[in-house]
C-alpha cells in the first residue's frame, strides 16, 4: 500500500472520530476545559489511532494492535473513575463509543471504508437520538416489551424450524406458510401500535388515523365515532381521522399481497391505488376544512401481539384455506366470492392472506382479486354503519359518501 493510499485512509478515520467527537462534545459542551474524558479532538485522535495501529499490525504484528486497544480501554477506565469523583455520572456510553471510534479507525484502514463510514454515522446517530429513545422508553410497560419478545420468539425462532410442505386436504395446511402469514401480520400491526404509543394522540386524528389504520382501522372508526357525539363540532376532524384510517387499510392489503405473491398485487394495485388516493384525498380537504381542533383522549387500541392471539389468528387462517377450497370445489367462484363477503365482515386480513397463498396454485389471479375486493367492500360498508349508528348522521355523511365512492370507483376499473 503506498504512502498516499495510507494518508487517505488515516484521513477517512480522523473523519470518522471526529464525526462522533462532534456529538459527544456537543452533549458534554456546557463543561469546563479538562473535564470531559473525551471530545472533538479526542476521539478523532482515538480513530486516528486505531488507523495507525492497523498499519503497523501489519507491518510489526497482528498483537500490536491488541496490546494498544487493551491499553487504551485502561486509559479510559481510569480517566472514567478520576471524573466520578467530581460528576455524579455512571454512564459509560463516552467509554464505549471511544473503543467503537478506535475499532472503525482500524476497519477503515484495512479497506473496510463503507462498513466503517456507514457504522459511524448510525452509532452517532444512536448517540445523538438520547432524548428520543429514552422518551419512548418511559412510554412503553412490561406488557409491551413483552410483546417484542414474544413476536421475536415466533419470527426469529420457531419460523425457520417449521416443516415447508402442506398437509391436510387440498394440502391447505402449510405450517411455514401459515406460520409466516402470523408473522407477517402481527409485525405491521406491532408497528402500528408501538407508533401510535410512541407518538400519541395529541397530533391529531389524522395521524392516528394513519398509524391506527395498520393495527385496526375498525377499531379506529368506533373510536372516533364515539368522539362525535362528544365533540359535535369537530365532525370533519374526526371524519378526516377515520377516512385516513381506512386509507391505510386499503394500502396495507397492497403490501399485504405484494409480500406473498407478487402478482396478485398487479391485479390489485389500479383498483386498491384510486380507493387509497380517493380516500386520503378526502381526509386531506376535510382536515383542511376543520372548524376546530381538541386534542383527543388516548385512543385505546389492542395490544396487536399476544401468543395467543396469534394462534387464534393462525388457526382462522387455516379455516378460512379450507372453506376457501371447500366453497369453490362445490360452487366455483361463487363460493369463493361468498366466503370473502362473509369474511369481510370482521376482518379484511384472513380472506387477503389466504386468496394471496391460493392464488399461487389452484385459484385464479382475477378470483383472488375479486374476492379480496369484495372482503374489502363490506368491511368499508360496515365502518360506515359503524359511523352512522354511534357517530351520527353528520360525522356519517362525510365518511359514508368518501368510502362508497371510492369502493365504486375502485370496482368499476377493475
């Protein structure tokens, strides 16, 4: 390697640490010289290091650059103990990101640039999110990340060990498949719920609409509905805030499809496309047509992710195949389209999930569609009675006359 490739890459490293120095001085600016362990021009010098040591482990010895590292975490670890005795601060992040600042310098050297680069920026980030990631933590309980972990379990464990075949008549019961679908389900309702957490309700009904919408846009409209009657004045809020959530329906049963089988979601996507453009549309000029706004109490939205529940969901999933398969073997597509409008009623999830994996087999591509657009129709046409029956007729002209006009538009263009 020649002299100018080294100074690039120490260039590269000294960006590197100084980059992250840029953070940790900025958190620890408000002190006085010498009493922060690291800043700036420290933590550029730590990366600086890390690079020359790189370059003569290889000209010297791989050790050397463990005997450095181990001498620089001593240098850290003292330099953390004198400084508590002046601050009351146990954090040892500053220690942590200085071994992280040494260790990229050394990556960088040893051609690993992009690695090093891209690492840099994600840890800083990490460091300067502080104050955001601890604000989300005070606002999750037991229960919530109790659900990380179960939905861990269920995707990173149990997923890769199920056996990939089906069984059962039709073959409709494919533990990987199925399995999969569970995952796939309770991952976008996690993060639907977790953001609606995180974020709140005080930025409006549209927001919550939009978040709400990827766990249960039903129980979106109930909620709002509810509001109505409370906050008569606030109809074309509240109506805003449930169109959006069933915008976000519409679009989650195109990623749904897109997920499982690519070509369903062709056939689906002019149809799905203008109902979520028309109905987003609406919400939009309505929210800009507010007579007032109130920030709304917490919507109180299920825990998406229970063991449970998944298994309930799971076990749906495989009724609704065996029906599915059942209803067309003795009544063709019109069984199938009965099944979707029945299944509808309750949810759109099960009949989207089972038309994708069938359609890769026995059923037809445009059945499929139909039967999801038809699934899609009735639970829009419930959440409208739903609007009218608890909201009332003010709150349920807005949202009745956006969603059977989307639904028709959608149809006639399919």
């Amino acid at each position: 390697m020649t002299e100018l490739e080294n100074f690039k890459l120490l260039g590269i490293a000294l960006a590197i640490g100084l980059l992250m120095g840029l953070e940790r001085g900025w958190r620890t600016r408000d002190r006085a010289e010498g009493m922060r362990v690291a800043g700036l021009r420290t933590y550029g010098m730590i990366s600086l290091l890390g690079g020359l040591s790189g370059i003569l482990s290889q000209q010297v010895s791989p050790f050397l650059m463990g005997f450095v590292f181990l001498s620089l975490t001593l240098v850290l670890l003292l330099a953390y103990s004198k400084s508590l005795d002046k601050f009351q601060d146990f954090s040892i992040t500053s220690i942590i990101a200085s071994l992280i600042a040494f260790t990229l310098g050394a990556l960088t050297v040893f051609g690993h640039i992009a690695l090093a680069s891209a690492s840099a920026v994600v840890i800083t980030s990490l460091l300067g999110f502080k104050p955001l990631l601890h604000g989300w933590l005070k606002k999750l309980e037991q229960e919530e990340l109790n659900a990380t972990l179960k939905l861990l379990l269920i995707s990173v464990v149990i997923l890769p060990i199920l056996p990939d075949q089906g069984y059962g008549p039709w073959s409709a019961f494919n533990p990987y498949h199925i399995w999969l679908m569970v995952v796939l389900i309770a991952g976008i309702s996690y993060l639907g719920y977790f953001a609606i957490r995180i974020v709140g309700n005080q930025h409006g009904p549209v927001l919550t609409g939009a978040l709400g919408g990827l766990v249960s846009s039903t129980a979106v409209t109930l909620n709002l509905s509810k509001l109505s009657k409370q906050q008569p004045g606030m109809q074309n809020v509240l109506a805003a805030g449930i169109l959006t959530a069933c915008a976000t329906m519409f679009a989650r049963t195109l990623l749904l499809t897109s997920v499982i089988n690519p070509a369903l979601f062709r056939a689906l996507l002019p149809a799905l496309l203008i109902m979520t453009l028309i109905t987003y549309l609406a919400a939009f000029l309505l929210w800009r047509n507010r007579q007032g706004f109130q920030p709304i109490d917490e919507i109180k939205l299920q825990n998406p992710f229970q063991l449970g529940m998944a298994l309930r969901f799971g076990a749906f999933l495989v009724v609704i195949m065996l029906l599915s398969n059942l209803l067309k073997d003795y009544f063709g597509d019109l069984g199938t389209y009965f099944l979707a409008a029945i299944s509808g009623l309750a949810d759109v999830d099960p009949i989207t999930l089972s038309m994708s994996q069938m359609s890769k087999d026995a059923l037809g591509v445009r059945v499929a569609a139909m039967a999801i657009l038809i699934a899609v129709s009735v639970n829009s046409g419930i959440k409208s009675i739903f609007s009218w029956v608890i909201g009332g007729r003010p709150l349920a002209l807005r949202v009745v006359s956006t969603l059977v006009g989307a639904v028709v538009v959608g149809l006639l263009i399919t």
